[in-house]
C-alpha cells in the first residue's frame, strides 16, 4: 500500500472478460447471458446454440469456429429448431440493453 500521495508500482490484476459478464449480470446490465441459458433449458440445446439460432434469424451467417468433429456437431446444434418470436424479441431487448 502506497504512503500518502504516492503512487503505487504494484502491478494492477486485469479483470477477466468473464468476470466483468457476470458482474455486468449481476448489476443488471446485460441480461443476455441468463436468457441464452433459460432459453436453452427449454430447447435442451446450449446457450452458445441459442446464441448461433438467433444470429441465423436475425439474418446473420455466423461462421463459429470448431477445432474438432465433436466442436463442429454441437454448433449444429444451433439448426433443426426455431426461437418463438417472443423468445428472439427478448433476445434483442437484452442485447440491445447491453450496449448502453
């Protein structure tokens, strides 16, 4: 701990990316990660599946990554099933509130 008016050369601890989502999530900032997992709770599908079926309704064409035959099955997962109108809106709500 620094004296008085000095300044501090311990290095500062970087905050990692899923941290700050869970913090942000908490503070009510951004509801989409808890609706991506409720969502794919009722489809049995994963978040990162809801997530690739909304970007496909919404008129996107994602293109995920996969290093492997089992990483490139469950994103097609993301095919096969459709969101409820009501289900991509409240996807678009959360998203939008994200990015204040």
């Amino acid at each position: 701990m620094p004296l008085a008016g000095a300044v501090s050369a311990a290095p500062r601890r970087r905050e990692h990316v899923g941290e700050r989502l869970e913090r942000d999530a908490h503070a009510g900032c951004c509801a989409a990660p808890r609706l991506l997992r409720e969502t794919g709770a009722r489809h049995g599908k994963s978040p990162a599946q809801i997530a690739l079926r909304w970007l496909i309704d919404n008129g996107a064409l994602p293109i995920p990554g996969a290093k492997n035959g089992a990483q490139a099955s469950h994103n097609a997962g993301a095919l096969g099933f459709s969101l409820s109108a009501a289900e991509r809106d409240a996807l678009d709500q959360a998203t939008r509130a994200g990015r204040r």
